[in-house]
C-alpha cells in the first residue's frame, strides 16, 4: 500500500507548479502563516527553457526576499551594461544602482528555482516532487476544493484546501480542468534556438536587432552566455530546423559579426534547445476556490525576456489577495496584473510581428523602457504597503 506524499489532508493553500511562480507564491503564503501545499511533477533542481535575464523589478524581488545574497554567491554575474545593437549601431545603457538593486542577474533555472523552493521550505511550505495533479476536488456549489494527485509508484491521493493556484506553465492542468479560457491574445510569436556558450568575452545583457531578425546573448552561470538566435516561426519551420546548428549559425551572422566571432572564439557548453514559438495570451485567472500566477495565467513571447520578472512580481500581488481572504480580492489581482502587464505585452508583440525597421523597434523599446518604469514604480508602492491580515 503506497504511503501518502503529503503530509496533511488539508491546507490553506494548494500550489500546482513549484518553479519561480509557484515557489515564490508559496514561500510568501507560508510566510504569513498560512499552511501550503506545493506539488510539482518534476525533479528538484531540473532545468527548463528560459531566458535566464531578470529586469530590475525581478531583481528588486529577490532582494527584498534576501534571496539576491545567494544568487551573487553563487558566481552569477553581476549585469551593470545592457547593449542595444542596431544593425550596426549600438546604445549601451547603464543599470543605476537603486532601491536595493545594484545590478541585473540571469541565474540559471537549476539555481533560482531551488534557491525559491528553499526558501518556501523555510517559510514552513511543504513541498512535493514526483507528484501529478490528475483531477480537481469540488464542493457541492461547484468550488474547488482540493487536488487528486498521482505519486511516482502510481498511488492516487487527495488534499483539501481553501485555495488551489496553478502555477503549472503555459499547459496548465489547473488552467484545462477549470475552463480557464484566454480572453485577450497576441497576434504574433517568434521562434528561438539557444545554447550556452564558454569562453566568449560575452559579459552584460546584448540584444541584436535587423530586419526579420534578432538574437541576444545573456552573461550567466559558470561563465557561460545564452546566446539565442530568434525568427519568424515560418522561417524556423522551412529553414532552421532542418539543421538547426547551420541554421543558428546564420542568423547569428546576419544580426551581428561580432556576435558570430564570440562564439567562433568559444565553446558550445551544451546542446541546442528550440522553442517553436507560442502565441501570447492573458487567461482568466480566478474563480470560485481557484487562481493562477505565472505563465499559467499570463504568457507573452520571450523575446523581450520579461517571463520570470512577471513571475516574481505577480507571484506578491496574488499572495496579497489570498491573504486578503475573497473572491473580490483574487479579481483585483487579475486587473492590477492586466494593467502593468498590458504595456509591455502589446509592445512585445509588436517586436515579436518582425514588421518593423530599425527606427520603429527603436521606438518599440522606448515603450518598453517606459512601462517597465511604471511598473518599477507600482511594485515599490505595493512594498510601502503593509502586508494585509486576512480572515484565513
């Protein structure tokens, strides 16, 4: 008879997804007293696609959750240049040291991810690999109540809660088993092919921009760069993944000579890895015993590498709604997160179309520059206000 992976029959708080979303939801929850539950399929510490680079107010969020000190410990990079390349132009801007923030950073997801998994450990969370959400639990009115799981030996379980959160990627099951549809969706995506290079002299954030397309490489652990080489989805699918090194290769060399030399002068530390693109899209994101956070909620094209800032911002404002306590509360946190995020998503996917030269894109990053500001701005005002107490 399989032993139950789960401590409890009951929680507060169940969390579906234990990366960057849900780990960072359920350290704050159990931070504030609430007993959670997060479960993940995975395995501890596993990798997955990112593109590793944290915005400042990404950056901000580790540092106020004293989790910065470990990340810098662990030899990432310290980013003080991000690098705009134009065809043959390039703006470099400088990272103003502020508000705790001294740098950028792009940890690895072997390391960030565990780094937010410790801490929710710490805070008192209880947290489960290996174990599969296969079905929902309801109420007699309908409402989410819990989980059914599946542990690796094939032992089906169930926990109650007051709350469930999907926090379980772009595929979401909580999203699929409560009917979570998109309500608002981006028009264009582009699709990208990375690997990790050693030895390139690659320090600092670098974005590559020419008509049709654009690459980047992002300083990270272990001395390594991501470079990544992005295009159309149509181009990827009749030219690159017919032979993706050639193809990667290619479009290095068409966005940037010097960025094709950095690689000749190094080593490719890993394989290649594709991402084949994927339409953006804002769910609904609550409802009855339920809510999502993260890319379960809200997904825009990587391109302008935005994913895990949303994450660890959005991760603060729907804790504060749980603790807050009603439905009313977990409806704000969808419309405040519709109204930072709705800037950058719709500058992104402008980016994302390739239907610009490189006046336009230029102008495009200046919209991006200037949500990003405003949403510096909300997060720093959501950190003056006091934590709520809630009738859980």
């Amino acid at each position: 008879m399989s032993i139950s992976p789960v401590q409890r029959e009951s929680y507060d708080v169940i969390v579906v997804g234990a990366r960057c979303a849900g780990a960072a939801t359920a350290m704050l929850l159990a931070s504030e007293g609430l007993q959670v539950l997060a479960i993940d399929g995975g395995r501890y510490g596993t990798d997955t696609l990112s593109t590793h680079a944290l915005m400042r107010c990404g950056v901000l969020q580790l540092h106020r959750w004293g989790i910065l000190d470990a990340v810098r410990s662990a030899g990432t990079p310290t980013v003080r240049t991000t690098s705009f390349h134009y065809g043959d132009e390039v703006a470099e801007v400088e990272i103003q040291p502020r508000d705790g923030v001294d740098g950028l950073y792009a940890p690895r997801r072997t390391l960030i991810d565990k780094l937010l998994v410790d801490a929710a450990r710490q805070s008192g969370a209880e947290v489960v690999y290996g174990a599969k959400l296969i079905e929902l639990l309801r109420s007699d009115d309908g409402r989410v109540s819990g989980i059914v799981l599946k542990d690796p030996e094939g032992g089906v379980f169930q926990a109650r809660a007051g709350l469930v959160i999907g926090a379980d990627g772009m595929r979401s099951t909580v999203a699929s088993l409560v009917g979570a549809e998109p309500y608002a969706t981006a028009r264009h995506t582009t699709a990208v092919v990375f690997s990790y290079w050693s030895d390139t002299e690659l320090a600092g954030y670098h974005w590559y921009y020419r008509p049709g397309v654009s690459a980047g490489a992002i300083a990270t652990n272990d001395g390594l760069a991501c470079v990544f080489a992005a295009v159309p989805p149509k181009r990827f699918r009749e030219e690159i993944r017919l032979d993706v090194a050639a193809g990667y290769r290619r479009v290095l060399e068409e966005c940037g000579a010097n960025l094709a030399a950095a690689i000749d002068g190094g080593h490719r530390a890993e394989k290649y890895r594709g991402f084949p693109g994927r339409v953006g899209y804002f769910r609904q994101s609550w409802g009855p015993g339920w809510a999502l956070v993260g890319d379960a909620g809200y997904f825009k094209d990587p391109l302008t590498a935005h994913g895990m800032t949303d994450a660890l911002i959005d991760a603060e404002f729907l804790a504060r709604a749980v603790v807050k306590g009603s439905d009313r509360d977990l409806a704000d946190y969808q419309r405040t997160r519709d109204n930072r995020a709705r800037a950058l998503f719709e500058a992104t996917d402008a980016i994302a179309s390739f239907d610009w030269d490189l006046t336009t894109v230029q102008d495009l990053h200046l919209s991006l520059s200037k949500a990003t500001k405003h949403e510096t701005a909300q997060l720093l005002e959501l950190h003056r206000t006091p934590w709520p107490r809630g009738t859980r």
